[in-house]
C-alpha cells in the first residue's frame, strides 16, 4: 500500500469519506464527519498509519487535507 492508499484509508476509517471525496482543500465545513472529536482520532490514526509523532504546532496546521500532506511531507512521507 502506497502513502497515498494510507491516507485514503485513514480518511476512511476515520471520517467515512471514499478515496477520491477529498481534494487538498478540503476541511472540516466541507466535511460533514470532521468534528473537533473526529479531528483528534485522525491525527492519533495517523500517528499510527505513519510512525509519526505530531507536535501542536503540526496539529494546529492540520486544518485541511492539503495540511495533512504537507505534515506528513515534513517528516519524510511522500505523495506521489
């Protein structure tokens, strides 16, 4: 499973949205699942999915899915 496949399936599990819903702009308005609740068991979803390990300032910039990507770039995960 590639990175992206990750992610979509953490998307998934976590908000109940299918691969492909989503574009780098989307965030909690255009979300209808992406609660402040739903938001924390995305970020502890890919901490898990990744190995990776978020600072507040990270979580702060999480805001939207291109936010994500660009977190996640940050520690090494690419985006093909």
């Amino acid at each position: 499973m590639n990175n992206t496949e990750k992610l979509n399936s953490a998307l998934e599990r976590v908000l109940g949205v299918q691969p492909g819903q989503l574009d780098d702009n989307a965030d909690k308005r255009s979300v209808p699942n992406w609660d402040s609740f739903a938001g924390l068991m995305l970020i502890a979803e890919l901490e898990k999915e990744f190995g990776v390990q978020f600072s507040i300032a990270e979580v702060d910039m999480m805001q939207t899915l291109g936010g994500i990507k660009k977190c996640l770039t940050a520690h090494g995960i690419d985006f093909v």
